[in-house]
C-alpha cells in the first residue's frame, strides 16, 4: 500500500505522503509569517495577518503607514520569492537526479544556472533589465543544448556523458560571464552584479513574485505529476521503454521544463546553490525514491529552507545582509558532507 512501504535503508515504515505534505505545508505558513515579522522593526504576527487582510479589502490595518510599508511592500513579497523560488530549484534538482541517474546533478552541474547567469548579466550590462527573465530562460536553454549535444556527440547520451558535458559548458559559460562583466561593467554595476552572480533576494517585489509563482504554478506543478516516469527512469532507459515510456521525447521534455523553472528561478534571485543538490537527498531519507511522494515533499522543504535562509542573510549581520547565495552555500555544504557520511554508514 502507498505509504507503508518500508524504506530500503532502515526497515522502518516511513510516515504516509500525506501527513508528510500537511506537517511541511503548516511549517511553511509558518514560517513565511515568522519571517515577515523578523526584521529591524518587529511586527507581531497578528498585525501580520491585519495588514495583509486590509490590502485584500478585509478591514483596516493597525499598523502605521510605514509599518503597513514594511510589510507588504518589502517583506512580504521577498518571502513569497524566497518560497516560489526554494521550492522551483529543488524540484529542478530533483528532477535532474532522476533524469540523468545521477545524485551528484543538480542545475549548476548542468550549466543551467550558468547560462541563465551569462543572459541574465548580458542584459544587465546592456540595460535591458526588463528583458532578464527572458534572456535567463533562453541561456539556461542553451546551456542545456550544449550540455546534451556535448555529451551525445561521442556516442549514447549516458548519465555519465551528461554530468561531464554539464561541468565543461558551465565552466565555459561562467567564464564568459566573467569576461563579459571584465569588459563591460563600470562604476557601480560591479557591485551589482557581484550581489546578484551570489544570490540575492533584496530587489524582491511583487514583480518578482509574479515571476517565480507563475513559474512554480504553470511548470512546476505539472511537473510534481511526473513521478511515475521518473520512477521508470530509476531502472534505465531499457527499463523505462519496455514500460511503455518513450524515453527520448521524455527526457527531453523533462529537460526543457527544467530549464524553463530554473531560468525563471534565477531571473529573480541569482544563482542560489545547494538547494537543488541537497535537498533531494534529504527528503528521500524520510520518505524514500518514489517520485510522486518526493516531488511535492521536496518542493515544500526547498521553500521553507529559502525562506529561513534568506531571514538569516537579511538579519543576522544587520545593517549589512549578506547575499543569500553565501548563506545555502554554508549550510548546505556541511549538510550534503553529513549525508554522504550517513549514507556511506547504512
């Protein structure tokens, strides 16, 4: 029966997908309230919920006219970004393991995120900030073009092949980047696009919101019901076609949604590592491989550990905040080093 199962690792039965989904979904709730309330001016949660209501036409808010500012123009949409774009990179993650049969995958080990960096920075430079999602979508695509062409052009398109061609095209791409910054950047933009390459949710607004809530509706969800595919992919290719999948046209389609999420993610908030790597990893321990269990539980964890990792960039070295990026890069480090040593043990 689904969800009780026992995991392969410890014997144990794993609680069931749905008490799994309502404790990460109420930890989430609570946690995007909690963060609002964080902050130079402490807010209380109650008045949190008043001014929301008073924009969604429910009543009137308590709080000050800069208080209210604070809220929901400032902190609210940062952490709905915070959240939109946590749960977009792990299941791009996720995904990408599946895909590739690989644990080490994730979308900066596949270029994506450094081509969406070399667009992004591209139009940065030319001031046509307006056009960002776009161009990062379009260089996460060709990133993986590259990637996928690289690693078939010396025979079968192996998982192997794949992770390999996707260090040498994002290599390639991070240093363009580089050079395109080295060139062209003046003044002030080095700072800028120093702040946004290391991940940043401070230019956060309901823009961003739009963006990376649209991208997790339209894309990520659909791809949340991709789990029994990806379960075929699990045994291999051969595996996966005499279960009736096409394997080519599904990969394919998986990769090109993938890029598509993670161009959209990081558009609005930069290149933020570990969250796509770790996360997946993480999740499985509590609930095992199976897709359709893991999917959604991972998108939950990547939004609640963004949010709780952005608060910590904002204020734990208030005035000055640290770029989000450095702050994944910390904690999911020693966190992915102490799930190899895990795992290794079992």
């Amino acid at each position: 029966m689904p969800g009780t199962q026992r995991t392969p690792a410890t014997g144990r039965r794993p609680a069931t997908p749905w008490a799994w989904g309502l404790l990460l979904a109420a930890v989430l709730v609570a946690s995007i309230v909690t963060a609002i309330c964080f902050g130079a001016a402490d807010i209380r949660p109650a008045d949190v919920f008043a001014s929301v209501a008073a924009h969604l036409g429910l009543g009137d808010s308590p709080l000050s006219v800069l208080r209210d500012g604070i809220v929901w123009e400032l902190r609210l949409p940062r952490v709905l970004t915070a959240a939109a774009v946590g749960a977009g990179l792990a299941l791009a993650g996720a995904v990408m393991q599946a895909l590739t049969r690989n644990p080490l995958a994730d979308p900066y080990l596949l270029g994506l995120s450094s081509g969406a960096s070399l667009g992004a920075v591209s139009v940065l430079l030319l001031g046509l900030g307006v056009l960002l999602p776009v161009a990062a979508f379009l260089g996460a695509l060709a990133a993986l073009l590259c990637t996928l062409l690289l690693a078939g052009a010396s025979g079968a398109l192996t998982p192997t092949r794949t992770v390999l061609a996707g260090v040498a095209v994002s290599a390639l791409a991070a240093a363009l980047t580089s050079f395109v910054i080295f060139w062209s950047a003046q003044g002030d933009s080095f700072r800028e696009i120093l702040n946004w390459l290391l991940g940043s949710l401070s230019g956060a607004d309901w823009g961003t919101v739009a963006i990376a809530g649209t991208a997790v509706l339209v894309v990520g969800v659909p791809v949340m019901f991709s789990g029994r595919l990806l379960d075929a992919f699990a045994f291999g290719d051969t595996t996966a076609a005499a279960l009736g999948v096409n394997v080519a046209a599904t990969r394919w389609t998986l990769l090109a949604v993938t890029a598509l999420l993670t161009g959209a993610m990081v558009s609005v908030s930069g290149s933020i590592g570990f969250i796509g790597l770790v996360l997946p990893h993480a999740v499985r321990l509590l609930t095992g491989a199976r897709h359709r269990v893991l999917l959604p539980l991972v998108a939950l964890t990547g939004a609640i550990v963004l949010v709780w990792a952005d608060t910590a960039a904002r204020t734990l070295f208030d005035p000055r905040e640290l770029p989000v990026g450095i702050v994944t890069a910390i904690v999911g480090a020693p966190v992915f080093a102490a799930l190899l040593a895990r795992r290794r043990t079992r």
